[in-house]
C-alpha cells in the first residue's frame, strides 16, 4: 500500500503532469552519466529543458501558489527553485563543473519533486481556499492546453545512441 498514486487536486494536476517530465529529465541525465557522454551535451541538454520548460514551471508555482502563503513548506520550495537555478549556473559558467555535480543537480531536482508531490501541494490543497486553488486551475489550463513534449533532438540517453 505504501506506493499508493498520491490524489492531487484537479485544479493543480497540471504541475504534477510536468513533475512527471521533471523526474523523467533527471533519468535522461543520469542516464547520460552513466554511459559518460560528455558533459557539455548533457549542459546543452539541461539549458534546452530549463529554457523550454523548467523556469516557466516555476514561476507558475511560485506566483499561483507559493506566493500564497507565507510559511515554512512555501519558503522551502522558493529556496529549492534558487538553489536548482544557482546549480545550472554553476553548470554553465564555473569551469569546473564534474560529472558529480551533474549528478547532484538531477538529484537535488529528483529530491524537490518528491518534497512538492509528498508534502508541499498536499499542504497547501489543504491551506489554500478553493477559490484560489480554482483560479490556479483556470491559468494552468489555459496556459498547458497540451503537455509538454521533450523534443530535444540529441537523445543521447537512449538505448540506440551511438557511443563513438
């Protein structure tokens, strides 16, 4: 029973759609660890889904729900979207990036996810009013009308990719 399908609130089941997409970005580079692609593809990698996808992610959380409340669980996860943000720049501009750090990276993104379905949304479908978690739904729709498709054309995880 412990792996029971966490019920989310229709209103806000389009940021756990793209949670989905998030943890499935974290495989992806993990994957191109293991198989020791270099690291400067799997950057452009990163830089692809964080331009495509991540930051808007986050900014729909933080201003439909997040901003919210103040309280300790809202200012966890802001805090987590700086940190995830400040290790992408690390990524990018420090020279010194190891294939440790990448894998940090997709680990401390794997770890948010897990924090925002398992305690954050849970607390606030239970602390925000319904009308505010109903106008969130209204702006999620309107805004993810279709799911977000990783179309990177580098797939540099999969099975066929050529190791040469």
């Amino acid at each position: 029973m412990e792996n029971q399908p966490i019920r989310r609130s229709e209103h806000i089941i389009a940021l756990s759609r793209d949670h989905h997409a998030g943890l499935l970005f974290c495989w992806k580079i993990k994957e191109g660890l293991r198989k020791e692609i270099p690291l400067q593809k799997i950057l452009k990698y990163i830089n692809f889904f964080w331009e495509q996808h991540l930051k808007q992610h986050f900014s729909e959380e933080e201003a439909l729900l997040f901003d919210r409340l103040d309280d300790e669980l809202c200012r966890q996860g802001k805090l987590e979207h700086l940190a995830l943000e400040a290790h992408i720049g690390y990524l990018n501009h420090s020279g010194k990036a190891t294939k440790e750090k990448y894998l940090a990276f997709a680990e401390l993104l794997n770890k948010h996810i897990r924090f925002e379905e398992r305690a954050l949304f849970p607390h606030l479908e239970a602390v925000l009013p319904a009308q505010v978690l109903q106008q969130a739904g209204n702006v999620l729709n309107a805004a993810h009308t279709t799911p977000f498709i990783d179309n990177y054309p580098d797939e540099f995880w999969s099975k066929s990719y050529p190791l040469t």
